[in-house]
C-alpha cells in the first residue's frame, strides 16, 4: 500500500517546481559541526526555466551536476556519489550550497535508516519545499536498492511511511 501511496505521490509531483530547505541543528553521526545546515536560503525566483534547472542555477556551478543528480536521479548508487561531492565540499564552499542539498547530501550519505531520520526531521521541519524532488527520487528508490559492496539492503524501510507524510506536507505547501 505505502508503495502505490509513494507512487501515485510521486507522479503527482512530476513536473512541478521544486522547493525545500532544511536544518540540520545536529549533523548526522560523523558529520563536522560546520557542515550543519542552519540557515534559511532565499526561496528561487521562477523565470520560466523548469523548476530543476532554476534550483541547479542556485548552487556554484563546481556541484551544479551534483545537485541536479541529488534532485533528478533515480540511481541510488549515483545520488549517493554526489551526495558525497556535497557533503565532503571545502569549509569554504558549503555556505554557497543551499541548505536543502547539504541535508539531502547527508541523508544519501548515512547508511543506517535510523540514522537518517534526524536528517528527514530537519528536512520536515525546515518546510523549504526544494529538497521536494528529492525526496520523491528517495522514495521511489526501490526496496534492495541500496548496497555495502555486494550486498543489497532496504536502505529507507524505517522511514518509508514518514518519507511519504513529509512529500504529502510539502506538496501541500505548494
């Protein structure tokens, strides 16, 4: 039942503008200090330009395709390598990186699914809409997708039914 609930969820919001931001008070475990999410960023003005193409011209153009990856991708294996081109950015660089990515960054970085629940709540709690397309290519990760060398795991299990409530808030917040 969740899975046609993130199904036609996600259809749904195929298409549309994507938004979120989110704070990460604490980072997940390993995560320095200084690459805690905090601040809120500007929201994206719409030009006309599709709504991922509009959220990529707010990162520097060095993790633009990362960024795209983390919003667009359906391959866990090539959202979690630029969630680590994001989440390992210089000191120097993460204040250019919207908030947003930075969460979703560590949340395809951490490989228990009880470990990315703080990062899900600072998602939920920061109610920026543009981690949105993110967090639909998450849930429409297939169960056994995710690997640790040869083995294959449900790397999200225990935050399918959460996953879908924060889509459906930020969907309705459109």
């Amino acid at each position: 039942m969740l899975v046609v609930i993130t199904i036609v969820v996600a259809v749904a919001l195929s298409g549309r503008k994507d938004s979120s931001a989110s704070e990460l008070a604490a980072g997940p475990a390993g995560a320095p200090a200084e690459d805690v999410a905090t601040a809120d960023p500007p929201r994206p003005r719409h030009t006309g330009r599709s709504a991922i193409a509009e959220l990529v011209t707010e990162v520097p153009e060095i993790y633009a395709e990362h960024a795209r990856t983390l919003l667009t991708s359906d391959d866990a294996r090539a959202r979690e390598r630029a969630g680590t081109a994001i989440a390992l950015a210089p000191p120097e660089d993460k204040p250019a990186i919207p908030e947003y990515l930075r969460n979703l960054a560590w949340f395809e970085q951490v490989t228990d699914c009880e470990d990315k629940r703080p990062i899900l709540d600072k998602i939920r709690e920061s109610g920026d809409t543009r981690a949105l397309p993110g967090l639909q290519r998450i849930a429409a990760t297939p169960p056994g997708d995710c690997r640790v060398g040869f083995m294959r795991f449900e790397c999200i299990e225990c935050l399918r039914d959460e996953l879908a409530r924060v889509i459906a808030r930020f969907e309705a917040q459109r």
